[in-house]
C-alpha cells in the first residue's frame, strides 16, 4: 500500500501526500491506526526524522491524531481542496531536521567566539534569561521555548560578527514554523527534558563567563545533539 517516494522533492511532504492519496482512495479511513514510525520508515524507504516530520505536519493539517501510548490515527477523511493545507505556514517549506543541520554547523562556533568576545553586558543579559527560566516549573512549556530562543539568540549577538548574527537570526525565525513548535512541544512534554535543557544551558553559560572557548564549543554541539536525539529518536 506505501510506496517508497521519489527523493527529489521535500520528503516529508511527499509523505504527506502519499498518505493524503490513501485516504482520498479510501485505503485509509477516519479511526484508522497508520503503522508505527519504525514501519513507515522501512515501508517508504526513509529516516525516522523524515517520518516523523510528516506526522507532525499531518497532526497539524488536523488529518491524524497521536495517542499517547495507542499510537497515530487517521481523526479526519476530507479530500482533495478541503485539507488543511493552510495550517502549514512558508516556514514549514524548511524541515526541522535541515534546521538542526545547520545549528549544528554554526552554533557551536558562534559559541566559541562568544566565549572570547562577550562583553559583560552580554554575560549578564544571559544569566538574566536563564534566571527567568530556572523559575518556569515544568508545565511552562511555551514560555520556556520562548526564553530558550533568546538565549541563543544573546549567545549569537554575543559573537560581536553581524554575518554570523544574521544567520543565527535566519536560523531562529525558523523556529517559529508550525512543525518546529509541534515536534519541539511534543518532545518537551516527556518528563524531565525541560530541566535537563536549563542544566545544559548554564554550563554553556558558565563556560562562556570563564572564557573557555574549546568548552563552551563542545557543551553547545552536546546540547543541541541532545535536543535532536529527543525530537527524532525517541525509542517507541
């Protein structure tokens, strides 16, 4: 029934699609359970984090719906114009995993010159954040996204390069997407991440206030491979 997708178009959105189809030709229908992350990656012959992207996107479209512990159903059998393909914003064109690619590339060398560069204006309006976020208890979910991005942000200003700043902006207003908020929610809901992000967060900190360069490098690539591990690889 799931076909492998050609690999030439946005992936996740070909999953989509292919799922849409399925429905439309009632192969899928409302109440239905679509096999697990694991099965759907062998079947269309792609990443988890690909698979996962698509389920996020649908969940948005408000054609499936994930149960914790039961699994994702088809919740809504429109077809054709009447999918809320809309619920999708331009951002979403830019799949979480490419954002984590290139925070991967560029965070922890913006770090790195941040350790060297930061003034004690900058040192003190990132202690600011983090205070105002070591007070959010674990159902403050949205507002600790919220102070999340700044921090990264104050690091990214804190490197004293304005190229450097403008990617760093690019990359954060991608945040902001739909699909971004909708994985990254899910994924903070699990017990005890928030609180390992704000421990993470002030040993990147701390690193930075101590100019240590070569750590402040290698706590930010740590951190942001923990938060993607979480996102994209949870075991089900």
């Amino acid at each position: 029934m799931f076909k492998e997708v050609q690999k030439n178009r946005k992936l996740y959105m070909l999953v989509v699609e292919q799922i849409q189809a399925l429905i439309e030709d009632e192969h899928l229908k409302c109440g239905d359970k679509l096999p697990s992350e694991r099965e759907l990656s062998q079947k269309f012959g792609l990443s988890r984090s690909t698979v996962r992207e698509a389920i996020s996107a649908l969940e948005i479209m408000k054609i499936v719906e994930g149960r914790p512990g039961l699994g994702t159903f088809i919740t809504d059998c429109k077809t054709g114009d009447d999918y809320y393909i809309d619920e999708l914003s331009e951002a979403d064109a830019i799949s979480p995993s490419e954002i984590f690619e290139a925070r991967l590339i560029l965070e922890p060398q913006i770090a790195k010159l941040a350790a060297m560069r930061a003034t004690n204006e900058d040192l003190e309006n990132m202690k600011n954040i983090l205070d105002q976020s070591e007070l959010l208890d674990e159902s403050q979910l949205v507002e600790f996204e919220v102070l999340d991005g700044k921090f990264h942000d104050l690091i990214a200003i804190a490197a004293h390069n304005d190229v450097l700043n403008k990617f760093s902006n690019s990359i954060s207003n991608l945040r902001e997407s739909k699909l971004w908020g909708n994985m990254k929610y899910k994924s903070l809901r699990k017990g005890g991440r928030a609180s390992r992000y704000k421990v993470e967060h002030r040993e990147i900190y701390n690193a930075l206030k101590n100019r240590d360069f070569t750590k402040a490098e290698a706590l930010t690539k740590k951190h942001l491979t923990d938060i993607r591990r979480d996102i994209f690889e949870d075991i089900e």
